[in-house]
C-alpha cells in the first residue's frame, strides 16, 4: 500500500501530464485537479537529538568542511526552521543586517517533467514573514557574504547577480536537491542519523516548544496557516512540553511543602 506521500507525488506527475495534454486541446480537463488526496500518515518523526545537533553544528564550524555555501545553509535551518524552499529563494536584500533579520517573501520550487527550478510565493499567506536570527547566525552570515563577494568578482563576466544568498556556481539558483545530498552524505560520513533535510524544521520546532513558547508564537515562527495546523503538527510535543512544566511546578511546590 502506499503512503500519503507517495500517493501525492504519483498525482503531482500525472497532474503535469494532464495539464501540458489540456494546453495542447488533446483533453478537456485535467481530472486530478478534482482529487481529494489522502492524510498524511501520522508516524513519528526522527530527528537528531540535542547532543547531535550540538555534534552537526561543530561540523558546520568550517574548520572540517570546505563548503563554506550548505554549511551555511544547514545552520539556518537549524537555526531558523525554514523550509528548503525559502532557504533558497532568499536574496541579500532580505537580510538586515542592522536589527539581525530575515524577511521570507519568496521561496523556490521544482517541477520535474516541467518548468524545472522557479521562483513563487511561500507555501501559505503566513509564511510571508520576518524572523529575529540570533547573534551566532548573524555572525555566520556575514562571514559567509564575505567569502561570497570576492568569489563573484572572481569569476567577473561569468557570475549572474541574482541577489542570491544560495546560488549555483555562476549565481544562478542553488540546485534544489544539493542541500539534502550533501546534509544526508554528511551524517552518514559522521556517523549520525541519516535524516532528512526537512527534519531540521521539526527539531528548530520541537525547541522552540520545549523552551516553553505558545502556539501562536511557533506559528508564526513556523509560518504556518493557523495555529490548528500547528498543533496538529506537533501535538506530541505540545504535550510533552505541558507534562514537562507540569512536573517543574510539582516538584517546586513539594519542595516548598517539605521545607
């Protein structure tokens, strides 16, 4: 049987098929457009634990590794929570420098079988947000758009300005799966867990839930269409977090009663 996943990717390639046959009048509609899809299953997620992510993050220090770009971009997934999408889409002139934030206005897609790698809106109206980056990210930012500049005057003529924080070796868009080989070839080579990329969001999210922060604060952090979503998401760890807090009061209000 197939998963929710798999079922959705089947009707994404047929739906593209569909739509280039209703271009070229060889059918009326495209039926899939129509398709109710599945939920998507509800299996736990794996992500590295704070003691590894600790480990990612040291090899992301640039003292092991030479591609100062992914490192860069793995430690603002892990930093930020956002999606590879938005990771790629961003421009220089979305980063403020001054205050330490991100403005997210656009993300970037890929469509096999059609127009290939472009440019739209993020995933949802609430996705279009600005996040607060903290100093360490800041840090790595700048020192990253350093080692950029001079590699752009380098290749002179050859380099396509983009305003591209992520790009291709000429200054064109990141490819879209570069980001997931080199992070899955970098845990594998490290001996940590062969995750997925996109399991990065869901630890930045699981942290900013165990450090106590409400729903709506993670919704917007996330960019989520509504805290529902949110909390349907990460149910499991709103709970976990209330029954960590729960037993915090406990063990202080023994503690006041014993003494």
């Amino acid at each position: 049987m197939l998963s929710a996943k798999s079922i959705k990717d089947h009707v994404s390639l047929i739906s593209t098929a569909l739509d280039y046959a209703v271009k070229m009048l060889l059918v009326p509609k495209n039926p899939c457009k129509g398709v109710t899809l599945p939920r998507r299953d509800d299996v736990e997620r794996e992500i590295l634990s704070l003691s590894q992510t600790q480990e990612l993050l040291s090899l992301l220090s640039g003292d092991s590794n030479t591609n100062i770009q992914l490192d860069m971009f793995l430690v603002l997934a892990i930093y930020t929570g956002m999606r590879r999408g938005e990771l790629l889409g961003l421009k220089w002139s979305d980063i403020d420098f001054t205050h330490g934030l991100i403005s997210i206005r656009r993300a970037a897609y890929y469509e096999s079988g059609g127009r290939g790698a472009y440019i739209d809106t993020p995933k949802t109206k609430n996705s279009v947000r600005t996040l607060k980056i903290s100093g360490y990210s800041l840090a790595r930012v700048k020192a990253y758009r350093e080692w950029q500049q001079p590699y752009a005057a380098d290749l002179g003529d050859k380099w396509k300005n983009g305003d591209w924080v992520f790009t291709n070796w000429c200054g064109d868009l990141m490819y879209t799966n570069a980001p997931e080989r080199y992070f899955k070839k970098l845990c594998e080579s490290n001996g940590l867990p062969r995750v997925s990329l996109h399991s990065l969001r869901h630890l930045n999210a699981s942290l900013l839930i165990y450090s106590g922060l409400d729903i709506k604060t993670v919704q917007g952090a996330l960019g989520h269409s509504s805290a529902t979503t949110t909390l349907n998401i990460y149910a499991h760890e709103f709970q976990m977090a209330q029954a960590i807090a729960s037993a915090a009061i406990t063990n202080a209000l023994e503690s006041a009663l014993a003494s």
